[in-house]
C-alpha cells in the first residue's frame, strides 16, 4: 500500500483580532523570488468548449460558501440517460471539449463513473470536482486514462484552518484520498477558495502540495452567491484588493518554485488593460439539474440564464438574460460584476472607479 510521505505541518497561532494582520508578512516573504515566475494572463479561446455538469446538488457536507442555490438549480438528482442526452447534446468533434464534473458532491452519485466513461467515448477531456469523500468506489470503477483530472477541495493547510469552513474531519479524509489517487496514477489538483478566513494561512499550502506530491493548485475567488451572498462570516467574506494583489500573486510564484503549476483568477485588469466577456468570445456552459443553462457564474443565484434544456435539446431564453449585458462596455469592467456585487468595487472622490473588474472567468497561471 502506497502512504503519502506528508510532513506534519505546523499550525500558525490563529488571531482573535483583525487588527492582527499575517499578510505584509507573508508578502515580504515570497516577493523576494518571484522574477523567473511571472504570472501568464490565459487567454479565451473561441474553438474550446467547457461544460460545467451539475448532476445533481445533493452534498455531504455544509461548508460555509457553497455556491449551489437549490431555489435557482433545483435539488434532484440527473438519472443516468439524461446525462447520456446531455453529454452528446454538448459534444463537438470539431473543437476541444472539457466536460466538468459537479455538484453539490458528483461523487454521490451512482452513474458518475459510467458518465465519465461515456464522456470520453464521446471526445470529452473529463474532470471531477469533488470534496474528497470520492463515494462508489469511484477510483475503483475509472482509470487515469479515462478520467483526464480529479481536483479536491481544501480550504486550509491543516485540520484546524480547513475543517471550520468545511466540516469536521474533512481534512484527513481528502488527504488521505488525494494520496489514494495519485497512488493510483490518477493526476489530482488542489482547490483553494480564499476568504478572509483562511488568506492568512495560503502561503502554507505550497508544503502541504508538494508533500502530497500534488501538482496542480487553482487559487479561486469566494464567488458571492448562494451561502456566501446569504452570509456575512470571516468563511464567506471575500479579501480586498490590496489583500489579493499583496498575497495571492506572490505566494502563487512561490508555490509554482516547487514544481506546481498554480492558476488563479485575474480579477483585477492591469492599467489599459482590455476588458473582454467570456460570453462573447469563448464557450462555457454552467448546467444544472432543473435544466438551466447559464454561460456566466455570476448570474447563477437568478433566473437570467440564456439556455434551458428541453425535449428540442438546448433551447434559447427570450426576455432580459445574460447575453443582453455581454455587450456593454464601462468604466468599471464587468457589467455583471457591477450589477451583482457592486460592493467589490471602490471609487475615488470624484465618483471614477479606481480600478477595473476581470471577467470572472479570466485566469493567471504559473509555473
């Protein structure tokens, strides 16, 4: 049996005080090194397809920023031809198609590794997102040949920064099971959703990786929707600017010297930087359970999805939806963004938006 050589790794004393702030620390510390890691803007891609498969929103687990909004997504569970029909509705031989697997957890239901399986067949390069609690033996039932990538959710370096946020004992069983799969051959990333919880403790996951022998890390923004638009907790608040900008880009150039490729979302366009919509330019498609297909994750917590799958296949929305706010330009960079979470955005005196918001689909990578 093959165990992970994991080091312990030591916990940092938690502040009981905002005022206690670990973060021009920890950005001092790894800004030093970080010219042979600059970051790399991903750019969209018009021949590229990505599906974003919620078959079901059932989970396990009850942690503090879950985006699935049952009200909006529905709360069944996809019986196995209607993913049959739903893969081959989406499957497109002339382009590069990338079907992710979601929930809630995908791993609680009993067709996953059969859909995956089928998705292949079908050209699909195949991920599932899970909280790794990996239910029906699904290790057991795919290959690394079949399933392209298997990504785990971890909020925290340690059972103390990530089970408050999502569940008692969730640590050592995603761990565990992320040492299972890579023993397996089976390539495992890591995802990280940063709030204000646990931005302080970021910095620490580059030992936990590459102990683990993980070698992709994606940094996500807490999206404030479902729970987190619900919620005004440390577990559900998003950072500011001036915390992003002076953490996650230096400790991603960090965690990228080990040998991880790290992605992280843009969120904040440079100086003259374009604005440019995911919905105009590239193909993704947000799918859930009650039949509702929307191509921007902020709308998600409303009915403005541009799509509805129907017994006529993919069926266009008419009214306002999403598409009719693809086109407008403004000051402050994403229409939606500005609508949706105005208070991500800050203003000078004289009413001008001090910076511009990325489409939140826009990504950074290094390593």
């Amino acid at each position: 049996m093959v165990i992970c050589s994991r080091a312990i790794l030591p916990a940092i004393p938690l502040c009981k005080d905002r005022s206690c702030n670990l973060l021009p620390l920890i950005a001092n510390n790894y800004a030093m090194n970080t010219s042979t890691h600059t970051p790399r803007t991903i750019r969209f891609k018009a021949d590229e397809r990505n599906i974003f498969l919620h078959i079901l929103t059932a989970c396990n687990l009850s942690c503090k920023h879950c985006y699935i909004n049952k009200e909006q997504h529905g709360s069944r569970q996809l019986e196995r031809q209607e993913i049959v029909r739903w893969l081959r509705l989406f499957a497109d031989s002339k382009k590069t198609s990338n079907v992710i697997f979601l929930g809630g957890e995908p791993t609680l239901h009993p067709d996953l590794a059969a859909s995956i399986i089928l998705a292949k067949e079908l050209g699909f390069q195949t991920t599932v997102d899970s909280n790794g609690y990996l239910f029906h033996d699904l290790l057991e039932k795919v290959t690394p040949a079949q399933l392209d990538f298997l990504s785990f959710s971890l909020d925290g370096p340690d059972a103390i920064i990530n089970d408050p946020i999502r569940g008692t004992g969730v640590f050592a069983t995603c761990t565990s099971n992320i040492c299972r799969a890579i023993a397996k051959g089976f390539s495992v990333s890591v995802i990280y959703t940063v709030s204000r919880k646990n931005i302080a403790h970021l910095h620490r996951m580059g030992e936990l990786l590459e102990s683990l022998g993980v070698k992709k890390f994606f940094i996500q923004v807490l999206g404030l929707r479902g729970k987190s638009a619900a919620s005004d907790s440390e577990a559900t608040s998003r950072v500011s600017r001036s915390e992003w900008l002076a953490t996650v880009p230096a400790v991603a150039a960090d965690i990228a010297r080990r040998g991880v490729h790290v992605t992280y979302p843009k969120v904040f366009l440079e100086e003259g930087e374009p604005f440019e919509c995911a919905g105009n330019v590239a193909e993704n498609y947000f799918v859930f359970p009650n039949g509702r297909v929307y191509q921007c994750p902020l709308c998600e917590d409303y009915p403005l999805h541009n799509y509805e799958i129907g017994e006529g296949g993919l069926i266009a929305t008419e009214g306002l939806r999403e598409k009719n706010f693809f086109g407008l330009n403004i000051d402050e960079g994403c229409v939606m963004n500005k609508l949706l979470q105005p208070d991500t955005i800050e203003y000078d005196d004289a009413g001008r938006a001090r910076y511009r918001i990325s489409c939140c689909l826009l990504k950074q990578e290094v390593g």
